[in-house]
C-alpha cells in the first residue's frame, strides 16, 4: 500500500468540503470507497473468503451506501444553494487547519507503511469537519462516511488487519445509520421543504 494512494483518499475528502452539489459529494464518497475496497482486496491473502468479504465490503461502501444517498437526494430537491452554508473557501480553510493540526500530533502507533498514521487521522477528522460545516443532511451522512472510511483504512493499515466478521458488522451499521439519516432528512424535507438542519435550532418545546 502506497503513501501516495492514501493521501488520494485525503484529497478525496477534502474536494467534499468545497463541492457544491450533493450528487458530486456522492460520487467523491463513492470513488474513495471503491479506492478503499480496492486496496482491501489487494491485501488479501490467498484465503478465498477473505477474498469475498472484502468484494462484498468494497461494494457495499463504494455502490450500496452511495445508492442510499442518491434515493434521499432524489426526494428532498433543493431549489438551490442552502443560504446557511459558509462560502467554500473558508470550509477549505478550516477543514485544512484542522486537519494539519491533528495530523503532525499524532503519535505514531504502528500502521504500516510509515506514515499512514496521518492519513487515517487526516481522513478521520476531515469526516467530522465535514459534517460539521455543512448544512445538508446527505452531506453530514457523507462527513460521516469520510471519518468512518478513516477507521477503516486504520483497519487495513494495522497489522494482521481486522476480522472479516467485525468488518461485515461495520457495514452492516452503517447502511442501518444511513437509513435512519434518510428518513431524518426525508421528514425535515417534507415539513420545512428543505434539507437544511440548521433550521432545528429554531425549534422549541
């Protein structure tokens, strides 16, 4: 596994921060989920269930959770930009100071190759920038997708891996989350007509 490649998953995540459309953020999530399921393969060994769970795992991240997003886009259509989002740049600005900031803290703890301790920090954080800075719920379902991909590289980097079985059980939560953040954007779409969450903070008991 290449230094290079896992920073290609970093600069994935941070083109999410700026992109305007949902469907461009999905299609990023999708391509750094396939880029993970791909290196997953590759570092399977000749067990051929090892094999299978990581096909399965690799198109369940990079085809089915992106598919779950695209229905939520198609049934909550914004008219257009949401008025709350901060301009891209400053997003860009923030997630990258964020960013640079917890990746030359971190301690190494014996991810392989040197330096992938970064990368998963970096794409772990970025995640939660993500859904921190923007207004959309698919967009923080993506920040959420972003961090956890980080802890599934993590995975992939420490030695001996993680088990098949807690890997297929990952997968299995997240479809189950991002379920629960379709039917959440969904019902805030159909009362307020848009998928903005800032707009909870002006709810009142």
């Amino acid at each position: 596994m290449s230094i290079e490649m896992l920073w290609v998953l970093n600069a994935l995540g941070l083109a999410i921060i700026v992109v305007r459309r949902r469907t461009v953020g999905i299609a990023l999530i999708a391509l750094q989920s396939l880029l993970l399921g791909a290196l997953a393969i590759t570092e399977v060994e000749s067990s051929r269930s090892a094999l299978i769970i990581a096909v399965a795992i690799g198109v369940g991240r990079g085809v089915v959770l992106p598919a779950l997003l695209l229905r939520v886009v198609r049934s909550t259509r914004e008219a257009g930009r949401l008025s709350t989002e901060r301009p891209a740049f400053l997003r860009f600005v923030v997630a990258l100071a964020t960013i640079t900031v917890a990746a030359v803290l971190v301690p190494r703890f014996g991810l392989e190759p040197h330096g992938a301790e970064r990368a998963v920090i970096a794409l772990v954080i970025g995640g939660i920038v993500i859904a921190a800075v923007r207004r959309s719920v698919v967009f923080q379902a993506i920040g959420f997708l972003v961090a956890e991909n980080g802890i599934y590289l993590a995975g992939l980097t420490v030695p001996g891996g993680l088990p098949g079985a807690l890997e297929l059980a990952l997968l299995f939560d997240l479809v189950v989350v991002l379920a629960v953040a379709g039917v959440f954007g969904s019902r805030i779409h159909e009362h307020f007509g848009t998928s903005d969450t800032t707009i909870m903070r002006e709810l009142r008991d």
